[in-house]
C-alpha cells in the first residue's frame, strides 16, 4: 500500500506515538509511507525568521531502524494563531500535490485543521479516508475558547471519514457519539515492543550515575510534562515518606520549571532529579532502573480517554505502576493487573506500600504478564495492516 499520513504534531521530535510504531512497522513490511507533519514545537517570530520554510526528510525512523518514512513539513510563518490558518493553505497545496505523484490507496489523519484539508483531497480524488484517534482531538487545541468550534470540525471529520479507528472503547465510543459509522469503526490497542522493553535491563549504571542507593525506593516517571501530568502530586507527598523514597524525571515540558520551583520550595534537591529529555534507545533503562513508574495525570478532558503508550511500555519492564484513576486507562487495563489506581486522599497510603519491595515485585510480574498477552506491537501491526487492506480492496 502507499499510506499518507496527516498529522498537526511533529513527527521528529514528538513521540513517539502509536502511529510512529505503527507504522514504522508497516513500512518495514514494504508499504510506502509518507507523512505530512507540522512544526508544533516552533520558536514564535521574532526569535526566529517569520517563515519556516518546506522540509523534507527521508529514510526517517524513530523506533524501528529498519523503517524507511518519508516526512514532509509544509512551510509556514511562526505566529501563534496565524500559523495554524496558514497551514490551511500549505498543507491542502503539499497534498494535493503528493495525491498527484504518490498516489497513495488511502489517507490516514490524525488532525483537526489540517485533516480538514486531507479530507476535501480525499474525496475529490476518491481516496478513502481514515481518522485513527488516539486523543479526544479538540481538547488538543491550544485555548478552552474555541474547543466548542474545533468540536464541531472533529465530528465533521469523523461523519465523513470511511472508516475510524481508536486506541481504546472509551475512545471508540467517543467517535460515535460524535456521529462517526459504528459499523466501519475499530478498536486496536496500543502496544508494545516486548523485545525493547523488559525487566532485565541494566538498572545499576543509571541509578549509580544519579546517586541512587541500593536501598533507595526510586519512582520514575517519563514523558513529555504537561502541566496536567500530576507529577506536582507526587512531589507534594514526599516529604511526608521516608527519605530514601525518591522521584526521577525523564523528559521535558511546560511545567518543568514549575515543578523545579516546586522543588525548592519542599526541599527535594536530594530527593528529586530531572534528566532530561533522553534518546529513545534509552528510556528502558531509565524504566528499568526504576522501582515503581509513575502516571499520575490530573482527570480532565483531553486525559479522560487517553492510553498513553507509556503505561505498557512501563507494564513491559516489569515494574508497578502507579495511577491515577483515568476512566480509558482503567478500561482497558483493569485493577488487578499491575496499574495500582490511587485517589489523590490515597497516595501516600499507596506509596508507603510499595515501600515493600516484596509488593513492588508482585505487581511488576502482573504488569509484564499483562502486556506480553494483550500488547505485542507485532499483533497489533497485524490487525492494523488487516484493516486497512480491507479498506483499499473495497475501494478496487
């Protein structure tokens, strides 16, 4: 198949996300893979030249070194608001005229504005269009003021597409409600490289480069930090807990200098420690070194039906992972199964459970076992390449 792909993220630096290993995987297999991405992460004018200018990268992979994808980034200017209706007009001009040379047997977005521009191409041309949603869409956009209007495009979008596709029921029952068909809608899970992603890593170099103790009780949490993302939560519990409880971040974000702030002012500089944005290749061993892993988002609209592809990626390292109570991620991974979800009144009792490294490891195994039998990438590739073959052979 050849596949374009519409997205209004960053396919380089953010992520990855479901669609990276997806389809890095079907590119693997041989499909011709185009993306169409947007500079989400841009440096807003006049610290930066107004114009960001066309790029274009081939040979592109981020988790499968074997990928081949074509990443194509329509120019725009660099002005909060402005660039956003800007890319209105690149991104229909760019697919247009990839429709043109590739041809491609379907559209897959994952976008609002710029999907708009996907779809019009889509049906003029008679390419059959897919919305695969792995997020409550108009909860993306930047300002709570105009989600009622990027609402409305979303369920416009998934009216018209042909076929949606949903990481999860909760969001599967979202896009119907929204008015996408329930007899072309699918659910496949995200999921995970058990090969990458295991409990017998290397923990001793990275908890030794870090000053973490042999008896240290050290939680992890990795990803992006959002300001909703409730590692504050965490933070505000400690001082309350034995001090040999201690708490890394992996990553980078909106709320990090908060959170350093925070920092200071509970005195955790012995207690808390940020790393970073880390390369891909090595955030198992920074989930390997942990004891407990940490996903403690804030309930609201964009994480209510959210499965962040770390909660099997940390399940996967045979570690516990600590929750808050996410109505889609309690769905799809029950209690029982090595999530502990845990009120914010209850988190501290929690905490001081998995203290117990006799607990920690009960939960860990649960978590792996959890993982290896319902989230094998390869599986869910499987399913995935199934579906949309399914879609090209109606449209022939």
């Amino acid at each position: 198949m050849r596949i374009l792909v519409v997205q209004e993220t960053d396919w380089m630096q953010r992520g990855p996300h479901q669609q990276h290993h997806l389809f890095e995987r079907l590119s693997e297999r041989g499909h011709e893979i185009t993306v169409v991405d947007f500079e989400i992460l841009y440096t807003p004018w006049p610290k930066t030249p107004l114009l960001a200018p066309r790029m274009e990268w081939n040979n592109v992979s981020r988790t499968n070194p074997k990928a081949r994808i074509q990443v194509i980034r329509p120019q725009t200017i660099r002005i909060p608001g402005i660039a956003r209706i800007t890319s209105l007009i690149t991104f229909y001009s760019e697919i247009a005229r990839i429709t043109r040379s590739l041809r491609p047997d379907l559209i897959v977005d994952y976008a609002i504005s710029t999907g708009a521009s996907a779809l019009l191409l889509a049906r003029s041309k008679r390419i059959p269009f897919v919305m695969h949603m792995i997020d409550s869409l108009h909860t993306l956009a930047p300002h709570k003021l105009i989600w009622p209007l990027a609402r409305s495009f979303e369920s416009q979008l998934l009216r018209s597409a042909d076929t949606t596709i949903y990481i999860s029921e909760q969001l599967k029952e979202y896009g119907i409600t929204l008015g996408a068909r329930s007899d072309t809608a699918y659910k496949i899970s995200s999921g995970v490289d058990l090969n990458r992603f295991h409990p017998h890593h290397d923990r001793i170099e990275i908890r030794r480069t870090l000053n973490i103790a042999d008896d240290d009780v050290l939680l992890v949490f990795v990803g992006w930090i959002y300001n909703f993302a409730g590692v504050d939560t965490v933070m505000h519990t400690l001082p309350d807990l034995p001090t040999n409880l201690k708490l890394l971040i992996v990553g980078d974000g909106e709320a990090k200098e908060r959170l350093q702030d925070l920092q200071d002012s509970l005195g955790l500089h012995d207690r808390v420690t940020f790393a970073g944005q880390q390369a891909y290749d090595k955030i198992p061993n920074f989930m390997t070194a942990a004891d407990v892993c940490v996903m403690y988002s804030d309930l609201n609209p964009i994480t209510r039906n959210i499965i962040p592809i770390k909660t099997f990626e940390y399940m996967a390292s045979g570690r516990p992972v600590l929750a808050s109570e996410l109505p889609g991620v309690m769905r799809e991974v029950p209690p029982g199964n090595g999530i502990i979800f845990t009120k914010k009144d209850e988190l501290r009792n929690a905490l001081q459970q998995l203290l117990n490294s006799s607990t920690r490891e009960e939960e860990g195994a649960k978590a792996r076992a959890f993982v290896q039998e319902h989230c094998d990438w390869s599986k869910l590739t499987d399913r995935f390449e199934e579906v949309l073959n399914t879609i090209v052979a109606l449209e022939k």
